[in-house]
C-alpha cells in the first residue's frame, strides 16, 4: 500500500552534502517537528555537523524552510532527542564532539574529554520558532569514564501515568573503558545502555538505569523507549554482540530508574544492526516498532505491533522495499502516526522521507490473516 508521504530533507542540498539521524515530535500547536543532522561535507558521522528542523503545519505533507537550531563551530552538534512538556515547551537533547573525533577515537580513549562527547539541552517556547542557546549538562548526564557517548537518536518521553508521571526520560548509551588491557575499547562487549531523567521540566538531569549486568551476549547500543498503559517504562536497544539477534529489550516499573530485568534478546524483531524508534498508540493498545526488517541489510522499512507489553511482535505494516535505515515515530491525531526515515532509491542515505500511516490498519491485518 502506498502511503501519503513527502520529502523534508534530500542529500545535497540546502548547503548540505547529507542529512541523517530522524527525530520526530508533534508540538502543543500541532506542528510536526522534524529534526535531522546536516552534515556539511560528507555523509561521515563525524565533522561539520548541524541541528536542523524542519516544521509542518498539515500534519506532514507539507515542510516550513530549514532552520539550523544548534552549531558546533565546526564541529559536530547531533544525536537529537527531542520531548515536548505539558505546557508546551519543547526541549531538544542533543551531543557535541569536535571536528575529529571519531566514534574510533573515542572509544579508545584517544579524544580528551573537552573535545570528547559532551550533552547539551536547548528549548523552545513558541513551538519550534526560535531556540534558546544550548546549554551543557555533562556533568549531570555523563559519568566521568564514559567515553562514547549519544542520547537517542529520537524522541524522549514525558511519562504520564503512575507514580512518575511528569518525569522526562532520554534514552541513552554510552561505552566505558576497556577491562582487558589486550583490549581496545572498540569491542561491543562495552557498550551500554542507560536512560537520562528529569523531575523538573529539564532543569537538573541524573543518570537513570544503567545496563551492567547485561549478559555478554546482548551489546546494548542505541536505545529508544515507550510508557505502557499501566505506566511501565518499555526499552528496547539496539545491540551489537556477535550472536544472531540484533534487538533487546527490558523493561523498568520505576520510571526509567532501575531495569526490572536485564535487557534480554528480542528475536521478534528480526532485522539488521541499526537504530529503531518504538511508539505506544495509547489507543488502541498497541505498540509500534519501526525499523527496517530485512535480515541482514539496511533495507524493507516496517512497522511491527505488540498487544503484549513488547513480549511478542508481527508485522504490521511494510512501508516499502527500497533501502532504509535510521527512523522515528510519531502520533499525529486520532487517525494516524508519522514516520521519519532514512530512505532512497539506491542508499539509505539519500533522503529523509516523512510518512502518514492510519493507525488502524494493525487491526485490519490482524481480523483478514489467514
């Protein structure tokens, strides 16, 4: 099925040789803001990197002009994270490195930690229009020995139900020094995941749940997370170890402080190391995956639905064959989710392309399965 769709972002143009890394939210207006990396002179995940947005007023089929919301001089300013609060201030998360340092580099220790990943947060008040300067929180969000370092990619969360319910939580992973010195620090076994959290609106942040306990077969990476309707904390991540399954998950009953559980392998979302984005619809009860579903390449966007908490999935909708990679969901109105992904005739890479998708077809699948 084709679904309606355009096209904010396009490689090679607006002064940018690539645009990746999708975040997504709906503002208190309405507006649909699309976040994005521009990345100035190569599609590398290192160098001249911007925060940019783009804002929709119909619901994403049609895109304001770009507006760059974050610079690093010539540095990196990425991994956007946005969450939009109860009075309507959006808040955008995000991490700085220099110029230089490459993921590589700082996993080996070689990058000081001024020029290392560091978190910053900006808002806005007037729906995505202007932004205040970005402002560090290093010191509250990142433990001193942790050396890689990313907030999302994707939206942040502002619970609602239970006894956290005003708390922000920022999905989060980070890399800590290597334990065997035959070891670089490049090794997946340490990578890990954690959550940031906020009890007032983003003024002050502590580190949440951490994953230290993690089995070695599951190499916590990217993560992304949604509230249940009993308000539990649902996380999935994805992971990088050498065995088979590329996604886990757990989940937290204390708002994101602690993990009930470690995270455990989810085989029910099949697909290629990459970034995912999860979505709870709220109503109908139904949680959403996007991701691309090939098994082995970046490539074959879907959403997958769980009606049990994330323990079992299926396919729900295929958004297209062609290849994809990093995406972000979104509600956009009773009828409706947004997706915005990385997709293109031949690469990836080559656009970021936003979706409309009625939320009721998982039903509609599910009463004609044979």
């Amino acid at each position: 099925m084709a679904y309606e769709g355009s096209v904010p972002y396009r490689a090679g143009t607006e002064g940018y040789a690539s645009f990746r890394i999708p975040a997504v939210v709906r503002a208190r207006s309405g507006a649909v803001l699309a976040f994005a990396e521009g990345r100035v002179t190569s599609a590398a995940d290192h160098g001249d990197i911007d925060l940019v947005l783009k804002r929709s007023h119909d619901g994403g089929r049609t895109w304001d002009p770009l507006q760059v919301v974050a610079r690093n001089g010539t540095g990196t300013a990425g991994n956007p994270a946005p969450v939009v609060l109860a009075g309507g201030r959006v808040l955008l998360l995000q991490v700085h490195s220099a110029a230089d340092a490459t993921e590589d580099r700082i996993r080996r220790g070689e990058v000081p930690a001024a020029d290392g990943r560091r978190v910053w947060i900006q808002h806005s008040d007037d729906d995505g229009a202007t932004w205040s300067p970005p402002r560090e929180i290093t010191g509250q969000a990142k433990r001193p020995e942790w050396r890689w370092y990313a907030t999302g990619p994707g939206h942040a969360l502002r619970l609602r139900h239970g006894p956290y319910a005003g708390r922000l939580v920022v999905p989060a992973n980070h890399s800590t020094p290597p334990s065997d010195p035959s070891d670089a620090g490049t090794e997946a076994r340490y990578n890990g995941g954690h959550a940031l959290l906020s009890d007032d609106d983003g003024t002050t942040w502590r580190i949440g749940y951490t994953d230290s306990d993690t089995d070695r077969s599951v190499a916590p990476n990217e993560t992304t997370a949604a509230e249940l309707p009993d308000g539990s904390l649902y996380v999935n991540t994805r992971t990088e170890s050498a065995a088979p399954w590329h996604r886990a998950d757990a989940v937290s009953m204390y708002g994101g402080a602690h993990l009930a559980a470690p995270f455990r392998p989810q085989a029910g979302l099949a697909g290629p190391v990459c970034q995912g984005s999860v979505l709870h619809l709220g109503d109908p009860d139904a949680l959403l995956f996007s991701g691309p579903a090939h098994p082995a390449a970046r490539a074959l966007m879907a959403l997958r639905v769980s009606r049990d908490g994330g323990r079992t999935w299926r396919t729900a909708h295929t958004v297209s064959g062609l290849p994809a990679a990093y995406s972000d969901l979104v509600r956009l109105d009773d009828a409706s989710v947004g997706l915005l992904y990385e997709t293109g005739d031949f690469s990836a890479y080559s656009t970021l392309t936003f979706r409309r998708i009625p939320v009721e077809e998982p039903d509609d699948q599910q009463r004609h399965a044979p």
